[in-house]
C-alpha cells in the first residue's frame, strides 16, 4: 500500500493537472488558425485545378491526386489536434485532466504520432511517383494509374495506423510535456521512441534520394533535348512538347523538394529530443520545441503549395536555370555550327 501510494504521488508530482500561471494561448491559437486557413486556401486550389481540368483527357496528373490527398491529411490533422490543446487552455487544465484515465493524453499522442508518419508517408509516395515517371517512363504507363493514386491515402493510413497502435496494445502509458498542452511517446518507452524517430528519418532519406535520382535523369533529359535540338528530323512541335514536359517535371520537383525540406527540418529537433535521455531533454527544455516544430509542418506544407503557382514556379526555374540555360545555349550553338561544318565537308 506504501508502495502504491508513494507511486501515484510520484506520478501527481510529474505530471500536474492544472497549467501554470502566466501560460497563453497565443502560439496555438496562430498555429491552429493558420493550418486551417492554410489547407482550406490548397484545397480551393486543387478543386479549382480539378473542375477546369475534367474536360481534358488525362490532365489531372497522378502527383497532383497526391498533393489533394496530402493536403487532406494536413488538414484533418490539424482539426483533430489543436482544438484539444485550445479546450486546454480554455479550462486551465492540462490533458492528463481533461479525460478520465487519461484519455484525453492519450488521444493525443496517438493523434500526433499518426498524422506526422502518414503525412511523411504522404511526401515518400509523391517522391517515389516522381521517380518512377522520370526514371522508368515504361513502367509508369503500364502500371501506375490515377486509379492506384486513389489507393495511397487509404493504404497509408492503414500502415500508419498499425505502427502507431503498438504502444496502445502494450498499455503503454504517453507521458504529458511541459507545460502540460502537450503529451506524446515518452522516455521511458525509448525503444519504441527511437524507432519512431529512425522510421521518420529513413523516410526522410529515401525521399531525398527519389529526388536526387529525379534531378539526375532531368539533367540527362535536358542533354538529349540540346542534342536533338541540333538534328533536322525532329519537328519543332515534338521539341516545344517535350521542352513543356520538362518544364513541368521540374515544377513538380522544386515543389516536392521545398516540401521535403520543410518536412526534414521540422522532424530534427525531434530526432535530437528522441536520441536524448530524459535528464538532457528536460534539463534543456527540448521537448516542447521538438513537438512544436514537429505539428509546424502541416501547417506550412499547404501554404508552400499555396505561394507556389505556376507564375511563381516558372519564375524560380528561370532563376535556377538561367545561368545553365546561356551556357547550352552557346553549347548547343557551337555543336551545331561543328555538326553543320562538318556535314558540309562530308558533301564536298
């Protein structure tokens, strides 16, 4: 009985029921408005791209269902989340005392850790469609449809849902962090805490290097063109096709990469935060920024999409390629005049 006692005040001491004085609602209550804000403004694009797309004949391209289904994730996440941590602040109450038997703690971390792993999952799976449609065009056409695209949102949250569960069919116990808005895998389920984190961070990787294999074969891409550019037998319809081809794959590339980017930079301090020991995170506070930087990204993921329309994306790709571009073009000027001269030679 002494025992038990002296466990649960332990237990009362860590994690307390009421949030300390001074605590504001502000952060949350701009980060709650702003993802919603944000998603809503992505979505009315995407279904604005949708309606004036349908009358054409495949235009509504698979990386675009992707996006829509992202941004859908993004936005579900962030109406399922903040709003607990605003009824938080409204009560003065910390998660652990909003529910019985910690409900409320508990829903929420499941809630974070779901989301955040679906949502890389999300980025993987546009990564690897790039991939396979610059890299292996055949098997694209053959196997990969928008129909399959549709399927991705639902396998995804099937995976994420059975990683995420684990710690509920262990009963498990998610700790409550400072200052008792927020509750998520605790230290003293480091090993499940790591694996989270590595899973996130080989996620990470892969999708970086789906994109630096994309940039590779969009270079060679560029290459042929500036070859063929300087033979009689192409037509200059199938050239302005493929340069428009191109240039799109690129749109979606530098879209992809500014997303991946975000995504990497939010989930490092909690890679930081799940490879320390409990002592270090709570003696240099990390736990809050780590979280906090972690539920950033799904609110700027749809504002990137947002800022980023095609008048913008063509002027990023003519401030990328500027430079490349006068250097082919000196290139592609002097192989042809050599070609030309050459072939004059060859006559006489």
């Amino acid at each position: 009985m002494g025992t038990t006692s002296n466990d649960s005040q332990s237990e009362n001491r860590e994690e307390p029921l009421w949030l300390p004085s001074g605590e504001s609602p502000a952060i949350s209550s701009v980060m709650f408005t702003a993802g919603v804000l944000g998603n809503l403004i992505a979505l009315a694009l995407l279904v604005r791209r949708w309606r004036g797309d349908s009358g054409r004949r495949n235009s509504i391209s698979l990386f675009h269902v992707l996006v829509t289904e992202l941004v859908l994730t993004d936005l579900l996440g962030t109406c399922l989340i903040s709003p607990v941590v605003l009824a938080s602040y409204a009560q003065n109450r910390t998660l652990v005392a909003l529910g019985p038997e910690r409900r409320v703690c508990t829903y929420f971390a499941f809630s974070m850790t779901f989301f955040s792993l679906a949502t890389m999952l999300m980025l993987f799976a546009m990564a690897l469609e790039r991939y396979l449609a610059i890299g292996h065009p055949y098997f694209y056409q053959r196997r990969v449809t928008r129909r399959s695209g549709l399927a991705v949102l639902p396998t995804i949250y099937i995976a994420s849902l059975l990683f995420c569960s684990l710690p509920l069919l262990d009963h498990w116990k998610y700790a409550q962090y400072s200052p008792g808005t927020w509750c998520f895998i605790g230290h003293k389920q480091a090993a499940y805490l790591r694996l989270y984190a590595t899973l996130l961070l080989l996620l990470i990787i892969a999708v970086l290097a789906c994109n630096f294999s994309v940039i590779v074969n969009l270079i060679r891409m560029h290459r042929r063109g500036r070859r063929s550019r300087c033979g009689p037998s192409l037509g200059s319809s199938h050239g302005r096709a493929e340069r428009a081809s191109m240039a799109e794959e690129t749109d979606h590339l530098i879209l992809l990469a500014i997303m991946t980017i975000t995504f990497a930079v939010c989930s490092l301090p909690f890679t930081i935060f799940a490879y320390m020991n409990e002592n270090s995170s709570q003696k240099e506070k990390w736990d809050l920024q780590a979280l906090r930087f972690l539920s950033i990204n799904s609110i700027i993921d749809p504002w990137v999409f947002a800022i980023l329309r095609p008048p913008v994306l063509r002027l990023l790709r003519s401030v990328l390629c500027c430079r490349v571009s006068l250097r082919t073009q000196e290139a592609t000027q002097a192989s042809c005049s050599t070609q030309s001269n050459a072939s004059k030679q060859i006559d006489l």
